[in-house]
C-alpha cells in the first residue's frame, strides 16, 4: 500500500496523549465532523466532545480516541489535536 | 553545665527532629519528581496553544475580544499562587512579599486579592487585606476544574469592568534550587515580548507554507472566544504547576539543611555530654581518693 502519512498529535494539559504518523483522522469539528488527509489545508477549528477516529497505513481498523471539546490545526501535514481530556479506545 | 542526664535528653529530641526532617527530606524528593514531570508534560500543550493564538491572531488580523482590550488602569487584580503547607523555606514568604510589593508600588491604584493556597490566603488575611476570593487547590494533583473556575472568576470580573489588569504572580520554577518568584500580566494580553515575537518569527519562517492562508471553522471571532478562556488556562495551569514544583524542591532542600543542622546539633550535645560525664568521673575519682586520703590521715 502507498498512502500518503502525515504526524497527528494529540495533547492535552497533562500530557501528549498520541504522536504517530498516519494516513487519515476524522475528527468532531464543531460545524459537523471533518476527515482529514495528508496535505490537507491550514486549518483551524474548534472540535466538540467526540471521537476522533485514526487510520494507520495498512490498518483496516481504525483507532478510536474519546476526546473532550478543544481544537485542532492542520498545517504542513502536521495535525495538533488540543483537547481539554483524550482517551484512546481499545 | 547541664548535667549529662539533661544533655542526653536534649540529644535524643534533636535526633527525634533529624528523623522527622529526613523523613520529609525524602517524601518532597519523591513529589518533586512527581511535580516536576507533571510540569514538563504540561509544556507541549501550553506550547501549542500558544502558537495557535499567535497564528490564528496573525492570520485573521484584528479581533475583537473583550479580553484583549486595553484600558487605562485604575484597579488591578492580583492572583497569587502558594502552597497550602509551610516548612519549606522562604518560598511562600517570597512570593508574597512579591505580592505586597506588587500592591505597595501601585499604592495609588486599587487592587483585588484572588488567593490559591493557604499560606496566601492566611498572609493576607492576618494583615487586613481584603480578599476576593480563595482557592485551596490539592497537594496531590492539578485540578483542572480549580483552574477553570479561577480563570473564569478572573476573565468574567475582567468583562464586566471590575478590574481593567490580572496580574498572576506566582512561583518560577528555575531549578530544583532556585524558584524565581514572578509576575505576569495575564489580562489583556501583552503583546508577546521581543524575545518570544523572534521565536514566533522563525518558527513561521521555518513553515512559510502554513503562515497566511489558514482556514477557520468557526469564524475567527468565534474561535479566538473559545480559544482564550483555554490559552489562560494552559497560562494559569503552568504557573501552578511551577509553583508545586517548587514548592516540594524548596521543602527538600530546607528539609535538607534541616537535617544537616541537626547532625551538626547532635555532634555539639555529643561533645558537650562527655564533657559532662567525663568531669562528673573525675569529680567522683577526687572525692573518692580525697576521701581515703583523709581516712588514711586521720
């Protein structure tokens, strides 16, 4: 498989809860959830409490983090999640 | 002299104390590990957010926010952050003597006490200064919801004209050794001082691409309104994080010197009750020999 990755990050006050590279994340925006892929364009937005699903390069089956409302940016292929509390979901 | 009984009662108390002291010693050793990761973890966060407002001001140009601005300064309030225990040195005292300062130098202009911790609000108490409000956050961990609630205490007194400056003072954790402490302007927001303006530069040089066209969901607006309340926390959060940080390394190394004096303490009372021992045997040894000279004598 040949899918573009990019870095997502997701931090909160206590600590970085996730840095990895992946292919796609979709996240709780407030106007509706977003997806986002590699070279997508600078954006900032507010997220409402949700998950935010994570796709790695050959996973099948993605990874569920349970985030509290917070905000995320995207910036040369560089996704930071800043949320007040995240959990990963096994 | 003391009599020997005395002294060693005196050296077993001092000894009681170093074991206490050491006790302690080693307990804000194991918490300033503690805090002091907790601090670097809450780094990143407090870095990130802060360069979202930087670019996200950048970007979307002027924004009104009724925290952003500026008024002449007729009345100032100021949150100062200690810790609820003592025994630690000259850390509370410093930073509210910090705090006094603060108020003294601005004797022409009014000011308004918010207190985190019990040595703050004890200080100010016993003095007679009038406190807003007091916040008694746990030694065990940072609670995000005693920040938030002091952040929205502060920004909502802001807005509504109460105050027109929130000054946070608190303690800066430089070293284990050395806690600077500082004040900073929390409210409105400071211009970014040049040193930190410079790193901003550069970081945006590094990612030219991002600077400029950024997309905003919500409207800037909306989003610079949600965003502040969360970048004075992070503010907010780091400065009390700081503070416990230093808070347990100052009680280490009073704890420290502490026990060392006791050590020094108990040497000295070691000296002086063989001093005693010795001279009551003597004493004896003279009465017992002048004695039996007299005996002889007679």
């Amino acid at each position: 498989m040949n899918e573009k990755e990019f870095q997502l990050e997701i931090i909160t006050p206590q600590k970085v809860v996730y840095r990895e590279d992946v292919v796609s994340v979709t996240a709780p925006g407030k106007e509706g959830y977003l997806g986002i892929l590699a070279n997508h364009a600078a954006l900032l937005t507010s997220l409402k409490p949700g998950k935010i699903e994570i796709r790695k390069a050959g996973d099948l089956i993605p990874v569920t983090v349970r985030v509290q409302s917070g905000f995320l940016e995207t910036s040369n292929n560089k996704v930071v999640v800043l949320v007040d509390k995240a959990e990963i979901e096994e | 002299m003391a009599s020997p009984r005395d002294i060693k009662k005196r050296i077993k108390g001092v000894k009681n104390i170093q074991q206490i002291t050491r006790t302690m010693e080693m307990v804000a050793g194991a918490k300033l590990r503690r805090s002091q990761s907790a601090a670097q973890h809450a780094r990143p966060y407090a870095e990130k957010i802060n360069s979202m407002v930087h670019s996200l001001g950048k970007a979307a140009g002027n924004i009104q926010h009724p925290l952003l601005k500026d008024r002449p300064v007729k009345k100032i309030a100021l949150a100062v952050l200690t810790s609820n225990k003592g025994l630690c040195g000259a850390f509370n005292g410093n930073i509210l003597r910090k705090a006094e300062d603060n108020v003294l130098r601005h004797a022409s202009k009014e000011y308004m006490l918010f207190c985190v911790g019990k040595k703050a609000r004890d200080y100010f108490s016993r003095r007679g200064y009038k406190i807003k409000k007091s916040y008694m956050p746990s030694d065990r961990e940072l609670e995000l919801s005693l920040i938030i609630e002091l952040v929205k205490d502060l920004s909502e007194g802001f807005e509504k004209g109460e105050y027109d400056q929130v000054d946070l003072i608190y303690s800066q954790f430089v070293s284990p050794m050395v806690q600077r402490p500082t004040s900073l302007t929390l409210i409105p927001f400071t211009k970014p001082s040049e040193e930190e303006a410079e790193q901003q530069q550069r970081k945006a040089e590094k990612d030219k691409k991002a600077a400029g066209d950024y997309l905003f969901e919500p409207e800037p607006e909306e989003l610079m309104a949600e965003l502040i309340p969360k970048y004075l926390e992070s503010q907010v959060y780091n400065a009390l994080a700081q503070t416990q940080a230093g808070e347990h390394a100052a009680r280490l190394v009073a704890m420290k010197s502490a026990s060392d004096n006791a050590k020094e303490v108990i040497h000295t009372l070691t000296l002086s009750y063989n001093k005693a021992r010795q001279a009551s045997i003597t004493k004896e040894i003279l009465e017992i020999v002048s004695g039996s000279e007299a005996i002889k004598a007679g």
